[in-house]
C-alpha cells in the first residue's frame, strides 16, 4: 500500500517529473519484492493492488524497480 500511495502522491504533485525515469523502490519486505517483481500474487487482494500500482507506473510513464534490502541495512 506504500507503495501505491507514494505513486499517487507523485501523480496528484506533478506526474511530469517522473516520465521517463526509474523510480526504485526499497522494501525489506521479502514478499512485498517478490510480488513486485513478477508483477502478480495468489492472494486476490495483493493482485487487484499489483494491477493499480502497474497501472500507475504506465499513467506516470516511469518505469518501477523494486529492491530487496534486509532491514538491517535499511537502518543504516
């Protein structure tokens, strides 16, 4: 749901400034990653929100990268 929220909030700003660029996600969420990276989920409530964040990443025109770090590293 972060992030979602997060592209949303970049989408009401100024959605200008994202087209056409990477935008990496940081998650130590090994599922959350997972689910992103194959861009689907078994779980009928994770899937409806991978199809939203996708369909945000196509309206944006960015491209979205999602990067597995455990939290450790995260807290440095």
């Amino acid at each position: 749901m972060t992030l979602k929220l997060s592209l949303l909030h970049i989408f009401k700003e100024d959605p200008h400034l994202v087209r056409g660029v990477t935008l990496f996600y940081f998650t130590d969420n090994s599922s959350v990653y997972w689910i992103c990276i194959s861009g689907s989920s078994p779980s009928p409530e994770l899937q409806k929100l991978m199809e939203e964040i996708r369909a945000l990443e196509l309206e944006l025109m960015c491209i979205l990268m999602s990067i597995h770090l455990p939290s450790y590293i995260l807290i440095d």
